[in-house]
C-alpha cells in the first residue's frame, strides 16, 4: 500500500523516542493495572477507533470578516486527499474522509476513489450544500432549500441530496448528513410548523433513494446563517424527523450546534436512549458555533461526552455511530489542528474506557455523588498520553506527530507546487 | 353571587374614568376598522379569556437569600383565596385558581370549593410538590421524587402525586402538572437514561389514575435546583415523556424554564404541532427562571408567543389550553404584580388577534420579510388599552385597577385581622 | 438643494394619507395632553434627531455561509450615497452617511463631499478596517492589527487609521471609530497583558493626530472573529482603554455585542455616569451579534436604552452621542430595513420623551417598584405612530415610506444601470 | 499544637499507601525533569498555598426550593470550625477561615481566636450579610442595603460592616469582602447612576475604618437576588468602584459570578494588569451561580486562571492574593466536597507551575497558536496527583483523605453529640 509519508523517516522519529515511551507506558500499565480493567481490550478498541477528516478542514478556514490563506494550500480534492493522507499517516486513526457535494465534486468518482485508496483512506459519510448559489443554479437558496415555499427550490434541493447519495455510492459512503441552514432572521417571517411540514415532505423524497445498507443523518443547529430561528433547530425537531422519516434516519450531533450551557452529554443520552443517535461532528466552543479545535476549551466535557458512549457500548445499548470533526482552522495549519484533534478525541475516549460502569452503577444507586465524581475524575486525571503514543508507535504511525510534521516542511514544499489562494475579502458586513 | 369587592365602589371608580376611556375606545375602533378584522370577534375572545391565579403567588417570594414579607399577608388557603377574589373582582379574567399540595391542604376540600364559589371562582390546574420533605415524611426527596434510585420514595411521590388528583376531583379540578425538581449536581452523579425510564415508569402509575375527563400536564426546566442535570430539562424529553403516556398527556410551557437565547415562540409551534401542547406558565426573565412579572422584560417575545397561538387557533389546530402565572414577587404586593401581569398577558393576547393571518401567510409564501415583520409589528404597536379598558368597564370591573386598589388600603385593613408572617432567615447558602 | 426623490411624487403619495394621519395626530395630541408634557419639545427633539447610515449596510450582508445578491445593487461609494439618499429624503432623519476605509477610498475626497452634500447628506464617523488583507498588502492582519506581537503591523495599522482620520477630515467628519478584531483562538496564544499594553501603545499614536476638535470611539465586542478572546471584550478594558487616552477617546456601545443576557441599558447608563459615552451602533440580535434589524427582536429595551439617554439629557449629564445603524441585511432589500430600523429608533426615542422622570425619580426613591414599571410601561404602550408620521409629513418626507419606495421600482430601474454583482462562495469552513 | 484527628490514625493510614505513591512520584519526578523546571521550587509553592474555608461552606446549604440537612451538622461556629479542622487536618492547604457576620457573632471574640487557634487554624477575610433582615432591625434590606435611597438604611449597613472590621481586628482578619445584594426586578425601579453615587458613598465610610494593614475587597455578581439589575455588576463596575475608593480597596473574583460564556480567565488578567486583584471565591458551575464544587464542571478552566496567577507572578505583577472557596453543598457532605474542591484548585495550581512561561511568552511573539495551546495542554495532561499527594504526606496529612474521612464515621459520631437540625421549608416561591 503506497503512502504519502516514507515509512523509514517514521521509524527514524519513533526511534528518538521510543525509550522514554518504553518507560512512561510501562509506569501507565503499572498504574492502570490497580484499576482492575482490562488494558488489552482498552487498547484494541483504541486501535480500532476512527473519526473522519472532513475535506473543507484541510483548508484554512474563516469568519464573514475574512479568511488569511496559508501558502501551499490545497486547490482541489485530489490535493486535500494527499493531505488528509498526511494526517492518517501520522495519527492512524483518521481512515477516513467526508466530502461535501458541490465543492468535491469531480467527473470521475472511479478515479477519486482509487485514488483515495492509494493512499489507505475510504470515504466516509457524505454531505450536501444547500447554502450557496452556484453559479449555474438557476434557482436561490437565499430563502431556503429544503424548506423553501417553492416547489421548484425544494425540488433542486431534494435533488442535490440525492445526487449526494449517488456520488457516495460510488465513493463506498454509507450515509449522508443533511444540514440545511433553513431558517429566519425575522419574527412572522416564516410559519413555523409549515416549515417542518415541508421539511419532512422533503426528506422523505430523499429517504426513499437511499440503499438498504445506507442511513441518513439529521445534523440540528439553533442559529445561523438564520439568526431569528432555524427549521432544524433542536435535538427534539431533529428527533422527531428522524422517527418520522424510519428506522434508517438517524441524529448526529454537531458539539457547536447548541444553546449556551446546554447539557450536551445529556443530549447524547437522550438519544441513545431513543436509539437516534447516528454520528458527531467534534469541534468546541466558547460562544457559539465557534468550530474550534476539539477539546481545546473544555476536555472535561469532551470526556463526559464519550463517557456516555462507551457506558452505553458496555450495556450494549450502541450501534456503531459516524465521527467527524467539523472544524474551522481560521489561523493555524489545518493539518497541524486536526492532528491534535484528532488525538484529543482519541485521548477523552481512551479515559472514558477506564471508567468502571459497574461500579460508578452501584454508587448512583446509593446516591453517593462524591464518590461518582471522584470515580470520573480519577479516569480523567490519569495522562493516557503514553497509552496514545505506544498505540500510534505499534501502529507505524508516529510518536510526536507535530513534530514529525513540523520537520517535514510540507507547506513550504507544497507552496512551489500549488497555486497561491487568494481569498476575495468580504467587501460587505 | 358574593364578591369581595363592593360593586358600588367599582362604580364610582369607573365613573371617574369613562369618558376618556368612551374617546380613546371610539379612537380604537375607528383605527381598527381600517384593519378589516371583526372586531367584535375579537373582543369575544379577549373577555372569554381567562389565566389562573397560582395560590402561592399571592404571599411574597423569596431567593435562597431570604425573603421579605409584607404586612397583611395570607396566613392559609382561605386568605389566599380572597385575595385571587380581589384580583378577579377588579380584572375579571383570573376567574380560577391553582392549588399546590400538600401547601394548600385542608381537612374538607367540599367546604373549601364552596368557600371559593362565594367568590365567583373556581379551581383550575392542582400541582404537586415534590421538592421538599415535611416533617411527616419518612422519606427525604434530597436524592429525587418521581425518579429516585430508591422504589419507596418513587412510591411515596407517585401517592402524592395520585393524592393531588383527589384533591382536585373534589375541588373541581380537571388537570394535574407534574413538576419534578429531579436532577443532579455531579456528572456522573445518575445515569441520564435509568432517570428517564424510572420517570415514565412513575408517570405511568400516575397516568393510571386520571379520571376520563383529566389531562396530566408535564413541565420541563433545564436546571434548578439540579444544577448539574435535570430529568426532564427540555422539550424533547417532555414531548417524548407525553406521547409515550398517552392522549392524556400534554406538555407545559413556563417561559422562564429555557436557557440563554431560546426561542420559545417557536418550542410553542413545535408542541402544537405535534398536537401535544397543554398549558403555559406565565412569566418573564432576563437571567433564567427569574419568576419576573409576564411582559415586564421582552413584551414583543410575549406577543410573539400569542401569535402562535392564535395563527393555530385560526387554523383550528389548537384545542384548549390552560394558562396560569407563575411568579415570585419578592419586592411588590403579589396583588399588584398579579394584576399588571394578568392585564399585559391580555393586552399581548389582544394585539395577536389584530394580525391578518391570512394576509401573513400570503406574505410568507412570496419570502417578503420586511411585510410580515411590519405586519406583527403594527399589529404590535397599536395601543389596545382603550379595548382591554373597557372590556373591564362593560364586565363591571375596573378601569384602573391599580389605582383602585391602592385607595383600598388592603393590606394595612389585612394587617390587623392576619397574623405578622416571619421568615426565618436561611442561614446557609 | 437637489434630492434624489421628486418632492412632487412625495406629496402626492402624503396627500392619500394625510386625512387619516390628521386623526390619528390628533387624538394623539389629546391623549399626551394627559401627561402634562410639553409636546411642542418632544417633536422639536425628535426633528432634530438624526441618525448615520454606514455606507457598507446599503449592501447585502452575508454570513461566512455565503451572501445572496440583490439585483441593483450598489457597486462603489457614489452608488451607495444614491441609495442613503433615498433612505434620506423618505424619512429625513438619517442626513449622514459613515463611511468604512479602504472600502470607501477615492480619488477625490473632495468631489465625494460635494456629491454627498448634493444629496442633502453630510458625513458622519469614519471607520477603519483592519480585519482584512487586501491585495498590495505587504503584511497581514492574520494575527492582529493595533495589538500584533509585530512593530511592522502595527505601525501598518496605525498609519490605516490615521489615513482615516485625514480622509475624514476632507470629508468633514469629526470622529473616528475603532473597531478592531484582535483576539484569539486558543487558550494560551496571547498574553492578554501584553495585548492590552501594545494596543494603548497604538491608541496613543492615533489619538496624538486627531484634529482638536474631534473624536476618538473605541468599540468593544466580546468575540467574533476571535472566539476565545478578544483585546477589547467589554465595557470595562473600553472605558480603561478610553480614560488612559484622554478626553477625545470615548466609548461606543454596538447592541450586538454583548454576552448573553447583559444588561445593555446599564452599561448606557455607567457609561454616561463615567462621562465616556461616544456613540452607538444600533441593530438588534436574539443569539450574538446577529446584527439583525434594530427593534425587531426586543423593542422594549431600544426603548430602556433611550430611557437613561433622555433620563441624562433632561438632568443634563449627557454630550452629543453618535447614533449610528450597523446591520446586516441578509436577505431584505437593505433600502427597506434601513428605513424601518431608522423608524424604530425614532419610534422608542419619541416613547422615552413621554416619561415624566421627575415622577419616576419620587417612585423610585419610594421603591415603588410597581408604579415605576408601571409609568415605563404607559409610555412605552402609546402609540406613537402618528407622531412620527406627522413629523415625516411636515418636513416633507413620506408618511408611509416603504409603500412609497416599493411603488418606485427602484431596484427594478438600477438593475438595468449598475452592473450585477455576483458573490464568490465562501468554499471553506 | 492540638489537632483534632489523631496523627497516629494518619500515619496508620499513610502507611498503607506510601508505596504505590512512591513509586507514582519517582515516575512523576523522572518525567517532569524532561522539562528542565526546579521541581523543588514547585513543591515548596504548593507547601505553602492556602485557601480559606467559608465558616458557611460546612453546613448544608440549599436552593429557594428547600434544603435537606445532614445528620450532625454542625449547629454553632464552635461546632464549625470543628469541621474546618477536620479538613484542615486532613489535607493541610486550608488553614484559614473565613467568617460571615451576623451568622458568626459570638460573645466573646477572644475566645473564638483561641479555640480556632488550638485547631491550629487562623482567621481569613471576614464577609459581611446585608441580605437577610434580623428579628431585632429596625430597618429593612428588603430594597436596598449600602445604595439603599433611605439614608437610615444605608446607615446601618454601613455600621454592619464597620462591625465587621471590628470583630475582624479581634480575629486576626486583615480583609473586609463586601458583596451587596443590592439590585432591582424591574426596568424603572431605580436609577443606575444614583445607586451608583450612593454606593461609593457608603463605602467611602467604611473604607475610612479600614486599619492601615486591611483591605476591603469589591465582590461584584450580575444577578441574583436582584433578577434585572444589579448595582456592582461587573468587573468594570467593581474596578470602577476600587480606583475611586483608595489602595486599600480590591475586586474579588467570584467563580460563578459571571454572564454566559465569559472568558473569567481574561478578567483575572485584567484586574492583575490594573493591580486591583484582591482575592478569588472558588467554586463551578453550569448554568448561573450554581456553587458546585471547585473543577466539577470545568477544570481546563480553572487551570486556565492559574495559568494567569502564575505567570504574573513569575513576573512580579502579582501580590498577594485571598484564596476561598464558596460553595453550596446541598446534596453532599460538605466535608467531602470542601476537601475534593480544595484539591482540585491545588491540582490546578500545581499544573499551571508546570507551564513554562518563558517558552510560551517566545511562541506567542511568534504566533504559534499551536505550540501555546499544545504547551499549556502538556502542563494540563499531567497528572499531578503523585505531587499533591507526596505533599500531603510530607505535611503530616492523609494521602487519600476522602478514604480517611469515611473511616472516621465523622457525621455519625456528631449526631449523637450535635442537636438535629430542620429547615423550614419555603412555602412561597
């Protein structure tokens, strides 16, 4: 299998620190061995986890005031592949990429996907853009897309979504997130419930082409581009879609997508509990839809988060559920940002998985709400970190990958090869 | 009938007031006529309006930094239910009161229904308190009610519970909402979907005992006394606890009981959608369950929140639905906020029915924001005083109500027949 | 004095409504007469009341999800003075224009002034924008503009803002207002001390060159497009930041930029009390700074806002403030929504002016907490409609403005004179 | 010196433990001589940190909704500082207490000192309550207390909080914190800028009081118990408020005391930057002012407020500062909470020495967004448990004291000795 990085200049990274790793593993596993767990069934499903590049994140992104491109950027999915490569190469644990139609789209998926595969990636779910005008619309998606009140935009719409489904089938996806930004940005501007009414209406049209392997996420947001309400707003309009929609249908929760101090985790309960939960897409937030990095404001939360999902696993109440990161690299390299992402993702699940569910049960029983705090802390004050990197070592991947990535020069070295972007400024606020 | 209130007295008031209520009516009437709505119509509406008075909102509230009584305040159930008379006696549409128990038992619930006929009132809504222990109490709710990890105390709040729709079968009652204070303070502290099971495994006990002609009204809040979680925290989980109780089942709306920035007009559409909307709270707030006075902080959201209402109940999608306030008058005389709340909650229902839905929806169709925006708002801005004036003249109450009661004297006459309350001060915090 | 709108036409249009209008005033006039108040004062204020428009809010807005273009839109500065000139001559209380540099640079200042002055417009505050790059930039604001870790940027910026100032003066401004997006993304990434230290450093040259006669506007906002921090964040490092420049540096309060729930008309009021309040930005917002319409979302507190400016004025507290509107319109004709915006403003000044605050001041020292809602709340229920209108009427506006743009056609007509404007879409989030 | 846990009970108790935690903390030793820091530097701050106990903070606490006492609370400040100890003893960094008058007064001042003396405890920063009306005031706080407009009122709580100072002279105090709850329910009620004026003015007298060696520190809170306004709001306020007043005069940060969102960790490097940091009330939260326990909810943050002491105080712009926790322990022991909170600020502390300063200060200059954020989650990701444990048994206190305490069967030994405590509940809400 042909890979982007040369396998000889990992093996020399890992060995500049593999002896300090040696030591601090073995203090881990001496450690967590007075936890009665099983570290070999913790380090597999480590092994094991996955969580997709979404391919705009390689792409430095940016707010209505502007966007500040890298050099070397990349220009077309085929360059964003040979990136995201770079990140799985490092990390291992980021097999896969989301594509988002129109922007990826190409005239030969066969081509793409081969392509992909060169370089021992798959793709993921795949989503669709109704917020932008292309030029060669002949409708706008200024007032709505699957909502619209005309028949004729909701029809574009559905149909975008559809050829979504198309292009991911022959792309190897199994599912597609729908987001609309539907909404308004003025009270009486829309009728709430006729809204939803062609929400659903919508939907179902494209609910009945997807394949029988296939599923179809319903990602919820309460605020922009609409800044008065949004069609899709709540995990409860999203769960009800859902259910209406059959068994197929499924929520995916976006981190950013909720109202200050929103109890996320319990969301994610929730929808566990409603067997409706289908996906996420990591990112964090300060304020609002920030799109920051993962775990990089609140970790703790980002723990309490898996916490749910692997209690859940263990009872067997969870099906197998998609991992995204949806971020936006305003000032940063996006490979360097979704390298530690990546890891902080892997890092909070890795600390959920030393969490006894048995006996944090048994002290829920009793009420004893220190104890269940303390029991959550502890997991979440040990530093998995040497378990992270010995898994990345055994893997082929690398120990310290930002600076294996920072010595390779890539942006330099790409900047001769690709064209230079320039981004138009948003003239108008 | 018996009314607190010497209708002379309000005679005379009104005297005083009705000529210049009769020019600014006549001005109303003549600006509406340009409106091509029915006047008359509405009017009906507005003086078959009614909203309940909750019988702990007539003494002073208080924060867990104490609270301040006032002189002449009501010592039992029969004190406070001569104040509801003197609020109803001078506005004329609070005709029916919500009880709270075990706060407002009694020994003979037929001599208390009796006692409140005299006034011209009835019983509304009974709720239930399950956030508390009394003496008497072999069991603590400190850990839950409804949702305890403990069978005995889950049973203990179900009996409460099924104890209050006795209660209310007596007094005339047709509904009962269930407010559970379940929640957490740790993460960890409960798992989120044992709590949910447990609640609809309660709920359902309680469901079994609803007489036919009864509905059971669920309230949601996201935190409170919970600080970390609550069971039943928003409308998502409110409307799945509902549709899987049954018909009977409703959710209830208390507008302070949404975090930051929620759009509670739109929770309103979507619960009458889904035909599983029950009640309201009414109230307002700047920070979160503040227990303010309806309509003092954002009256145009209040307005919006009738609009809703009143687009379905033009479309005949809204079947009844109970309304009360629920306040916390911590500085003013609860008399006096009660009052002014019941007027603006009037004065937002009477402007929603000066909108021309049919003209909105037309509007809507062709994405005009700026015309439906302007729609609500001249509906908005036009003064409906004069109209909710002199629906209080023509049903014999007073044109202005505060002033009234405040050459009553009430509370320094009361002050010599009640007892001085003292509220031992709450030394911990 | 050359307007853009036929007088002829305007009168023609007054003439259908001015018989109604006259009704209307005059029970306006009788109902005031009540509230012993001089309103012959009240509409000289209001006459004199005026109102910037930025020249960027003539543009469609968009969000970093992308932008929808009307037909006929502007396409240089002399097309958007076209278009505030139309705003201008149907409601006469928006006479200046801002404008936003380099967005607004010509060749010849001087002929931009007698353009404008042509119109009947003047200029008002002028801003500076250092959130983008444009292309002969030989640094970049990626990091920071007045507060970058790098002399080289500052001293680029300061000079941007300093440039400004001199354009200003051509253009006969007298303030110059900063707003800068300086912040971070990550925790860690600044120091904040040092932030602050180089952005006094900045102020302190930029001040050093204002003319003796004018003005200097900080303007905080708590994040966006920084979205962990921000260097100026909030009122407290404004007025710091104000007061250690000296008596030319003011603060000015955008509405939308605040955190959840903040009590905006209390910082109105510290600032007036500190002596450092500048101007405003007014537009209204229900999640962030949404930059939504001013009013549209909670009118009640525009009108608490001009509450305490009228409350310092009467008491002689308050200097000159800049009022100026800073909207987004995303998806109106941004014509339409200034001018209903500019209306709203005037509508909850003219409100404000009907509170007696001699009457409120013996309440509150009372603590009759009811009578002062209370008397707010009678002010804020008239409608003030006719007032406005008739205001409109006698200084040769329209009474109805927006029924008398539509008529017009405009866009229609310009679509055919101004050359399409088709936005890029934003590829990368 | 008499302590009141035997210290053979602890040695016993450490002996257990002391040979995992040597090896953990000669791991802990090896991997953090990587980062080239002086360990023993380190340690010796840790040694040396304190954080006062609320002498409150020790019994039940509770919501408007009512509290659930523990069996063998302590009923006295006697019986209290008892329980301090015990913590005190237990975990060696909170040998200070923080008193709240009137719920402190005793007799006789000097017999206090010397029982609290014997427990090898000293007095911290008295706090004054002028929230809550005593049976034996003529007055009434219900409206006011240092802004009050009734100058008598304002009288006496100034003369409350000068007695303060006095029973502080006698304790060993060296701090006054003022926190007044002072505010408003309604928009109207009272006049921003004269509250303002009357609040300077009462803490001008009582600053005069102040001994030369005191401070009085600011506690500013946005809401709660007033729900509209507040009159020391915020950090601007508060800052405002210190300038005028003197040098004696400090803000104090309280945890929980900020709007949604707020980045508290740039107002602490605010205050530093302007030298008005006094002291910090530790506790977490999720929603409002919750009072959860110190770290529950975010300790990323915490750390990140560390990480700005630390800094600052490596760079010498820091004096000293007044650490103490202020919780509400509704549903715990508050024992076990103070004892987890307390090392939880340790921990955080701990963690931000191993920041170093000087390399961030290099990769901010540089921009490296990634580096700083990678560098403080480094610090962050280590556990330090080893450290603050070795520290503990170095001092003579439990390794694991949540264990100890359980042993002691502390709560039922007191209840057979202390008096049995009910609430009332609170009838009106």
């Amino acid at each position: 299998m042909f890979k982007i990085i040369n396998k000889n200049q990992i093996e020399t990274h890992n060995k500049k620190y593999i002896n300090n790793l040696k030591k601090d593993y073995d203090f881990f596993i001496r450690k967590v061995s007075r936890l009665k767990i099983n570290i070999n069934n913790i380090k597999n499903e480590l092994m094991n986890f996955n969580i997709a590049i979404p391919s705009w994140g390689v792409e430095t992104g940016g707010t209505r005031f502007g966007k500040f491109p890298l050099k070397g950027e990349p220009n077309n999915i085929f360059e964003k592949i040979e990136d995201c490569a770079i990140i799985n190469d490092l990390i291992g644990i980021t097999k896969s990429i989301s594509l988002h139609f129109p922007w990826d789209n190409v005239e030969d998926y066969k081509e793409l996907r081969e392509f992909t595969k060169n370089y021992g990636l798959e793709f993921d779910v795949v989503n669709s853009n109704t917020f932008e005008d292309l030029d060669n619309y002949k409708h706008s998606y200024k007032f709505g897309s699957l909502t619209h009140t005309n028949k004729n935009v909701r029809d574009e719409a559905i149909k975008l979504n559809i050829d979504c489904i198309k292009k991911g089938i022959k792309l190897g996806s199994k599912a597609l997130t729908v987001w609309i930004p539907d909404g308004t940005n003025y009270p009486g501007q829309q009728d709430f419930s006729k809204s939803l009414d062609r929400y659903i209406e919508s939907m179902k049209k494209i609910y009945a082409k997807l394949p029988s392997n296939w599923k179809i996420f319903i990602e919820h947001k309460p605020f922009e581009p609409g800044f008065y309400s949004t069609v899709i707003n709540d995990w409860g309009s999203s769960y009800y879609s859902a259910k209406t929609l059959g068994e197929k249908a499924l929520c995916l929760i976006d981190l950013g997508h909720h109202l200050p101090n929103t109890n996320i985790e319990m969301i994610v309960s929730r929808l566990i509990y409603l067997k409706k939960l289908g996906g996420f897409h990591f990112n964090d937030s300060k304020y609002g839809d920030d799109d920051l990095d993962s775990g990089s404001i609140n970790p703790f939360m980002l723990f309490l988060i898996f916490n749910e999902l692997t209690s859940a696993k263990q009872k067997k109440h969870l099906n197998s559920i998609s991992y995204m990161m949806d971020q936006s690299h305003n000032i940063t390299d996006p490979i360097e940002s979704l390298i530690l992402s990546a890891i902080e993702i892997h890092r909070a699940y890795a600390k959920s998985l030393l969490i006894d569910h048995k006996i944090l049960d048994k002290f829920q029983k009793k009420n004893d709400a220190i104890f269940c705090l303390n029991h959550l802390k502890e997991a979440f004050n040990i530093d998995v970190t040497p378990l992270l990197e010995m898994i990345r070592y055994e893997s082929g991947n690398a120990i310290h990958p930002i600076k294996f990535y920072r010595n390779l020069n890539y942006r330099r070295k790409k900047s001769k090869t690709r064209a230079e972007k320039t981004y138009l400024i948003n003239k108008i606020i």
